[in-house]
C-alpha cells in the first residue's frame, strides 16, 4: 500500500480548526476590544440628551438587560465549543434554516459595525491632524486603508492581530479610566438636581440607544476553538469583559455628568472633550481623539478577527462557498473568510451612509439574538442535565428584552431588516440548503493539485467517471476521452468510499480506510499520470453513494457522467443507478461490459438527433484506436412511410458527417417488424453496440431509467452495449451548479 497516497488522505480529511492558543486574558481582551468602541465617545453625549443627568441609570439597565444575554451565551458555550458563537448555537439547536439565518444576520451585522469602527477611527484620525473639515472621500478613504492594514495584520497571524488588541485595548481603558479621574476632580452633585426630567421613557430611550455598545461578549463566542479549554474560559471571558466594559461606561457617565452636567454633554458632538478640557485645555482634545483612535481600532481589530470566524464556520457546515471554511497551512488562519469580510466592509464604507449603517448593525444583531434564544430553550428541554425553574425563564426574558429593543427601532432600520431576511432565505434556499447538505453527507479528497480551472469554471468539457469496477476503469476513461477535445477539458475519477449510517465522513477515512479502496485510489493515480489527458482524481466519503455521485458532478461543475450499468434484478438498473440518474441534471453514458475483448466491430443504432453526435463520436474514436470499423444502421418498420425513410437518410448523412478519425465505416438500412428482436440480432455482429435513449416523460422507476426499449437492448444484447441518456430539453444548458440551486435532497 502506498503511505504516502494515505497520509496524504488521512491529512486532507482533516477538519479545518484552529489552534487554541488563547487565554482567558487574551479572550477578555477580545470582548474588551469590541465592547469599549468608539461609541462610549459620542453616544454618551446623545444618551444624556434623552436621559438627563439619571445617564448612570440607563447604564445600569442596560447592563442588566444585557446580563441575560451572557446568560444565554455562556449556558451555550458550555455545551458547544466550535467558532461561530450564536450561528453554531442556532445551527445546532434549531437546523439549518434557522442556524443560517441567525449567522447570515451577525455576519452581515458585524460588517456594518466594522465599517461604522472604521468611520470612527478615520474622524479620530483626522481630529488629531488638526484639520476641521475633511471631506467625506477622504473619511472613506481613511477607512478603507484601516480595514486593508488590519485585514493583512489579521492574515499574518494570530501573534500579530492579538498583540495589536491588546495593545489598542489596554491603551483605551487607560484613556477612558483617566476621563473618569479628571471627571472626579470636578465632580459636583448639583449636577445630578433633577436627575430624571423626561421620567422613566428618558431612560428607556438612552437604553435604546446605547444597547448596541454592549454586544461585543459575543465576538469571544466567535473564536472559541482559539480558546483553551473554551467551555470554561470562554463563559469566564465573556461575564469578565461585560463586567469590565460596564464599570468602565458606568464610572465615565457618572463623573463626566458631575464634571460639566448632562445638558453639555447632551449639547456636544464629542462630549468626553469637554471633561478633558477641563483640566488639560487644548491637550484634552487631542488625548479624546486619540483615545478615539484607540477605542476605533481595538474594535474594528476584534471585529474584524471574529467576523471572518463568523464567515468562517458557516463555509466550513457548507451554508457558505467552502472556500471560505478553510484555514491556510502556514498561518493557521481564515484567509479567504478574512479577505471575503474585509472586502464586503470596505464596499459598505464607501457606499453606505454612516446613520444606516449603524441603524442596520443595531438591527442584525438584535434580530440574530431572537433564535438564539428559542435555541437555548430547546437546549434545556432536551438536556439530560437537570435545569434549575429560573434558568428555564432566561431564554425567554431575554428573548422580550431584545424584541422589545427591536421594536424601538426606526422604520428605515426595520425596512432594511426586513430586506436583509428576505434576501438572506433567497441565499439559502438558492445555495445554502443544497450546499449544506452535501457537505453533511460527505467529504472530497482530491488526490492530485492540479487543476483545471477554466473549465471548472465554464463547466465545459468537463466529465465525471465514478470508479467501482477495476475491470472497467480503462474502458470508461477511452470513452470520456473520446468525448473530449484533445488537450481541452477534464476527466473527475471518483472513487466512492461508503460510510456507515450516522458516522461522520471524516471519522471514517480516518479509521475505517479499506484496503480496496486504497487500491482502487492508486490505480486512479496511476492512469492519472500515465493518460496524456488531464483527469483528476477524487475519494469521497458518504453513507449515500448515489448523492455522493450527484454532489461531485455539482462541485466539479460536471455536464456529464460516464459509468457503468450496474444491475440489479436481472439486467435491469439496479436502485443505486435509478438514484444517481432521477437526482442529477447532467448528461450520462453507460457502459454495460460484458468482456474484456477489443472493440473492433462497433455498432450504432441511429434512432435520433439528440444523442447522434456524442455516439458518432464514442463509436469512431474507439474504432480508430483498435484499427476496427463502424456499422451505421437505421431500423424501419415493413410498412415505413416516404416521411420516415427521408428522416432515416438524414440521421445517416448526418452521422457521416460527424464520423471521425480514419477508422472505415459503412452504413445499412435494414426493414423489420420487430426492431427490438432485430437490433438483438445484430448485436452477435459487433464486439460493441451504441444506442441512444431519450429520458422518459413519466416518472422513473426500475423499467424506464433509459426507457423500457434501451433497457430490454442491454438485457438481451450479445455484446457489450453503451447507452447514451441526454438532459431534457434547456436542461442539458443549464450548468449543474445552477441546476442544483433549484434541486432539493430527497430523504
């Protein structure tokens, strides 16, 4: 056996993860960094205009609030340890649809909040430069810089990215507890007379307002295969950095309000200057800003990092391009999730308005929270853990909390939040629900790195060859051959290696591999690199072979499949090869090998149009290669008509015309009452005989895969018999990867 062939095997099946290589502190430090943005800037000035000088007590009731979303998360992240945070807990609570949507939502959310740290940390950047009015194309520009550098920081590593947020975290908590200190050295408590003038909605509408600065615990849930010993730590990381951020906001609302009053930092567009300044002067505007460039880039850094785990984890369950669940070799990083996010927050940063964006960020997030919540409910209910009474009301206090949040939402933002859903089940009834599937019922292997990417692309010239039967292998690849340009196109050798039911893929081509499929694989390779053909060879693990089939022909982008007729009762088609064919939407030539004898007499039934040319030119290249001829016959009934006669002729001119290489050929028209028995006859004639069969118009059973009249030739034949079957109608232009978007998995 060949170890290099199985290492190779075992190591490509392995599943993408990471290296748990943080700590708590290096898990705080993420949630810190989300959690401490730029907002604590700005929308404490717009929270004391609502609430008044009782500003502390909308901190409190929103870090309450907020505490039950922790709750939820951390009983969760107990449980669960993969990346993703709330996708992973939906998705494994609650199915696919649902695991989708919630990630769909927090992906899409986390972008706008990247872009909106983006905007933050350019406005910051520029308030340092001194300059007082700046065009809206160099913010955007700024921005778009911010998000490339730390996108190429993230991808270098993770020493790189966690050095750089620890070192922009720290630095801001140290800026905003020195506000908090100058603010106590003029605190005055005849700023807090009249602590609540519009009451208690006041309050209520400050909380509306910064509630989004409390959802960055969630991001820890993100990365929490980075985290040692996660279902611990990452619980513990995400309650130290609320409480952490809180204490940090409650203590700078507090004293800022003592220093200069809440009706001047309600006047202000950037209210914590005004505490600065205090004490400072003029050095108090720059220590903000660069106290904001600090807080933007700590959470645009987090975010960014935990927003490609997002991308990542949904394309590693296959809800996205499974490119995007991949991790690099070298650097053990998200490369093509962290590029794909990076890119989508820089469009959104150049084309969206600041004030939609964070309305948008506010709505996907609060929505994702809503199943998450219904996740954890089923979580208790299913869990042979005992639950304690009011740990079974969290999920849905939480759940009235964040719904309650939603709905004080503008109507753009709802607008927008209902858009976003409809477009988000448009991509996962479209792509995601089939992608999911696949991905679910098995892994490829490929065994070779090279690769042809214009015609994976273009789906042209591209032919699948599922491998069972050694016997058969070099027939079935001088056949795809013969049906592909020279130099041009590519031959998918598939071996197929079966699971059990209800084991994973990965586990079994880790423990289960079977010394024929190990020889089945190397003979793939072998004729791999011998054929002057590209081919490509792959190992698929399934517990469904025929899906296995129809999933590679969909992710090889494949039009067409030649294999061989496997029998069941008698001659007819097995179940197997019913399955394969009722669930693709390609083309598909069967090979029923009777002998090994060469094929040098070489017969073709010629009944019509559809399948003529793809026969003409099976049967002329495989007779040139044995120095063999081919036999054009045409089979009329006694009484035929002048009609059928002309129609005769034309599909022999026309099978002439298509014939070729310089193999001899000759043509026969022969006249019958019974075309069956007669082409029967003739096939003790030939060493091969080719017939075309349209697919049927009723629904598919044992007798009709090809039609009954295909399927009694290949029973009764004497020689080897090839089947051609073409798509119906606009099918057979459709690429199988569109196709599959509008094909469902049967059960």
């Amino acid at each position: 056996m060949n170890s290099d062939l199985v290492q190779h095997i075992l190591k490509s099946s392995e599943r993408a993860e990471f290296k748990p290589d943080k700590g708590l502190f290096g898990a705080t430090t993420l949630g810190v960094g989300a959690l401490l943005g730029a907002g604590v800037y700005v929308l404490i000035g717009l929270a004391a205009s609502s609430a008044g000088p009782g500003l502390w007590l909308s901190y409190v009731l929103c870090g309450a609030l907020t505490v039950l979303t922790v709750m939820v998360y951390s009983d969760f992240a107990r449980e669960k340890t993969a990346s993703g945070g709330g996708y992973y807990y939906a998705y494994s609570q609650l199915g696919s649809f649902w695991g989708f949507i919630v990630g769909w939502h927090l992906a899409v959310g986390s972008i706008f909040a990247c872009a909106l740290y983006a905007f933050g940390f350019a406005s910051y950047v520029t308030s340092l430069s001194g300059i007082r009015s700046v065009p809206d194309w160099e913010i955007k520009l700024i921005s778009a810089i911010a998000i490339f550098s730390l996108v190429l920081m993230g991808l270098r590593g993770s020493k790189g990215g966690d050095l750089l947020g620890k070192l922009f975290t720290w630095a801001n908590v140290t800026v905003l507890v020195t506000i908090a200190v100058i603010g106590a050295m003029d605190f005055d408590t005849a700023h807090f007379e009249n602590s609540f003038p519009s009451g208690i909605s006041g309050v209520g509408g400050a909380i509306s307002l910064i509630y989004i600065s409390f959802f960055g615990f969630q991001l820890v849930a993100n990365n929490a295969e980075e985290v040692r010993d996660s279902k611990t730590t990452v619980p513990r990381a995400m309650k130290l950095s609320l409480l952490i951020a809180f204490l940090v906001y409650l203590v700078v609302a507090v004293f800022a309000v003592g220093a200069v009053g809440a009706d001047a930092l309600a006047s202000s567009d950037v209210p914590l200057v005004l505490v600065a300044q205090r004490r400072l002067g003029t050095a108090g505007l720059i220590f903000i800003a660069l106290g904001g460039v600090l807080a933007s880039a700590a959470a645009l850094n987090s975010t960014l990092i935990s927003q490609s785990r997002q991308i990542f984890a949904m394309g590693r369950d296959g809800m996205l391009p499974k490119l995007l669940g991949a991790v690099t070799k070298k650097r053990g990083q998200p490369a093509a999730a962290m590029a794909a996010g990076g890119l989508a927050t820089v469009l959104v940063t150049l084309f969206a308005d600041v004030t939609f964006i964070a309305e948008s960020a506010n709505f996907a997030i609060l929505f994702a929270m809503l199943p998450v919540c219904f996740g954890l409910h089923r979580l208790y209910a299913t869990s042979e853990k005992k639950v304690k009474k009011w740990k079974r009301a969290v999920p849905f206090v939480a759940l009235g909390a964040n719904g309650a949040l939603l709905a004080t939402l503008d109507m753009e933002a709802l607008t927008f939040g209902l858009g976003l859903f409809g477009i988000g089940c448009g991509v996962f009834l479209m792509y995601s629900r089939t992608a999911e599937v696949r991905m679910r019922a098995g892994i490829s292997i490929s065994l070779d790195e090279k690769r042809n990417y214009l015609s994976l692309l273009t789906g042209a010239n591209r032919i699948l060859v599922p491998v069972s039967n050694p016997d058969t292998i070099e027939t079935l690849f001088k056949i795809s051959k013969a049906l592909l340009p020279p130099h041009l196109g590519e031959i998918v050798a598939l071996r197929i290696a079966r699971t059990a039911e209800g084991t994973h893929p990965y586990s079994h081509l880790r423990k289960q591999l079977e010394q024929s499929e190990i020889r089945a694989v190397e003979q793939m390779v072998t004729m791999a690199k011998s054929c002057d053909l590209g081919i490509r060879p792959l190992l698929r693990a399934t517990n469904n072979p025929a899906q296995g089939i129809r999933h590679v022909a969909v992710e090889e982008n494949c039009s067409l499949i030649v294999m061989g007729w496997t029998a069941g009762t008698g001659s007819t088609p097995s179940r197997f090869l019913v399955d394969v064919v009722t669930s693709s939407m390609t083309d598909f030539v069967f090979l029923n090998l009777l002998d090994n004898r060469p094929f040098k007499r070489i017969g073709v039934a010629l009944g019509g149009r559809d399948n003529l040319a793809m026969m003409v030119k099976i049967a002329s290249t495989l007779a040139e290669e044995t120095r063999g001829n081919v036999h054009y016959f045409t089979v009329l009934p006694d009484d035929f008509s002048a009609r059928e006669l002309r129609f005769s002729k034309v599909l022999q001119r026309e099978a002439l015309e298509n014939h070729t290489g310089l193999a001899t050929f000759h043509t026969e028209l022969l006249t019958t009452p019974n075309a069956l028995e007669t082409i029967i006859a003739k096939s003790k004639e030939f060493d091969l005989l080719l017939i075309g069969s349209a697919p049927p118009m009723q629904s598919v059973s044992d007798a009709t895969l090809i039609g009954s009249f295909s399927t009694k030739v290949i029973e009764q034949a004497s020689c080897a018999t090839i089947v051609v079957r073409r798509t119906l109608g606009f099918g057979r232009f459709i690429p199988p990867f569109i196709a599959d978007m509008f094909t469902f998995e049967r059960d």
